[in-house]
C-alpha cells in the first residue's frame, strides 16, 4: 500500500523571509505522516509520539543554517507531559 502526499505553499503568502523557518519545519511534519501514516499497531499516531523526531528534524535543521522556527515552546519540549494536548 503506498500513499502519496504533497505540502501546501501559498506562494502569495511566502517569501524568502518564511521557506526556512516555516515551510521545512511544516514540510517536516507532513512527512511524518506521510511516510509514518500509523503506528505499528495500525493506531493512529499521534503528536506526543512524533514531536520528539520532530524537534530532532528541526535541531539538524538549525544545526545546518536552516533558521527553523521552534515547533512548540522550549518548556513544552522539555516538559512533554505537562503540555500534553491529550492529558
């Protein structure tokens, strides 16, 4: 079973200013569905399971230029139970 996905740009919303640090780090996420789609259970995933390969993504992001903009608040991430949407 293969899907296909695709990240929206509203090109009249997006300039140099905002490929960096909005569109990698939302292409990112999208990925994650894309490629993850569900657990290995057949569960839907979900954002407490993704957000640490996300903020992965987005620390070699930056680590490589990629001025990415931080995907929560830096508490949230160091703290992802008591942030948790779900809880």
């Amino acid at each position: 079973d293969q899907s296909a996905g695709e990240q929206i740009l509203w090109s009249e919303q997006s300039g140099p200013q905002n490929v960096d640090p909005i569109v990698w780090p939302r292409a990112a996420s999208s990925a994650e569905i894309f490629w993850s789609g569900k657990q290995p259970t057949g569960a839907a995933l979900n954002v407490t399971e993704a957000l640490p390969r996300l903020h992965d993504v987005r620390y070699r992001m930056v680590q490589r230029g990629i001025n990415a903009i931080p995907l929560q608040p830096q508490w949230c991430a160091f703290r992802p139970d008591a942030c948790d949407m779900y809880a």
